[in-house]
C-alpha cells in the first residue's frame, strides 16, 4: 500500500510541475515594431518668399510617411489643405509644387511631387535618383488633406535587393518655383526598413 502511495503521490507532482515546466520552455513572443510619423512639421510655419501675402494652408506642410509592401509602394504627404481651386485658393492659379521623398541606405533617393497651375487639377509623379517611375497612381484626398502615391515596387528594380532602410526623409513646398515651407532635417533615428509594418498606410 505504501508503495501504491508514493507511486500516486509522484504522478500528481508530476503533473502539477508540468505546467510550470511547459511555462518556462514557452518563448516569449516578441511584436514587430511598427512604423510612424516618419516626417512631421509644425502648422503655420510657412511663407511664401514670392508672395508673403499668400497664406494659403495648402503651403504648410505638416508631414510624410512611406510604406512598402511586397508588391507595391505607398507614400502620402499631409498639408494643411489641399483645396487648390480658383475659387477657394486663387494664388495657386500662379502654380504650387510640392515635393516628399527619402534617401535610401542602398545609395537611392525617392522623390515623390505634385503640382498645380492655372486651375489644372493637381498631378503626382515620382522618381528615383531623377529617373521617372512608370506605373505611378496620384490620389488627393479632401478629407484628409494628403497626396498619395502609388507604384509598383518592381518599377524601382533597386526595391529586389535586401537589407533596405529609408531614412532622412524630407519635404517642401513651393509658390510659383520659390520656397514656402521646407522641412528640418530628421534624427538618423527616424528610420523605415523596406516592407516594415505602418501604422497608417498598407500597401498590398
């Protein structure tokens, strides 16, 4: 009986500490970091050198993302507004660009523009070390007051290889080809590594 006992009392101790055991060879699950506020600007801070009397909040950048996935390549830039019409903005009838981009660690830089003149719709396009990426599709939203473009990344063939980081991003804005608001340079921490997830923007 005794025997039976110790027996009994071992398999329950056994199966009390397997718990515990299992608990300690779990390992511990770690998120992936996600991504933000790659480029931010504070509000009001522009003037147009060509026209100071021109205080348009379409000028006033306020900041940029950029997001890859593993098909395609995202960027948007936030403005004060982006009501540009005749009507609502007649200064940009004299012409607005504006301009968002990043360097790459691969030696690249991405430039991503927009403009406007003599009430045309506003038109997007990007490039890459100056060279015109095809495929591009430029959105404006009213909403949210941000440009969006986007491509597909085999169009920017330097996107297939490996171990590529986004950094010193940037941004400006322009009335009739002078500067109204150009962003500080970002902390070498402000970084986006290629297909790293973000907070805001998915790109497929």
């Amino acid at each position: 009986m005794r025997a039976r006992s110790v027996l009994a009392a071992v398999a329950v101790l056994a199966l009390v500490a397997a718990p515990v055991a299992n608990a300690a060879t779990k390992k511990k699950v770690t998120k992936p970091k996600v991504y933000c506020n790659l480029l931010t600007d504070p509000a009001n801070d522009f003037t147009a050198t060509a026209m100071p009397a021109d205080k348009s909040p379409a000028l006033d950048v306020l900041g940029g993302e950029l997001a890859t996935g593993s098909k395609t390549v995202m960027a948007t830039l936030k403005l004060g507004s982006v009501i540009v019409s005749p009507t609502g903005d007649p200064w940009s009838e004299l012409g607005y660009d504006w301009k968002f981009g990043a360097q790459s660690t691969l030696g690249q830089t991405y430039a991503f523009t927009a403009r406007t003149s003599l009430g045309n719709p506003i038109t997007g396009s990007a490039t890459v070390d100056n060279a015109t990426i095809p495929g591009v599709k430029f959105s404006v939203d009213k909403v949210k007051n941000t440009f969006t473009w986007t491509f597909p990344r085999s169009a920017a063939p330097n996107l297939s290889r490996p171990k590529n980081v986004f950094h010193g991003f940037f941004a400006a804005s322009n009335f009739f080809s002078d500067s109204a608001d150009t962003t500080a340079a970002t902390p070498p921490t402000d970084v986006y590594p290629d297909k790293g997830l973000h907070c805001t923007l998915h790109p497929a």
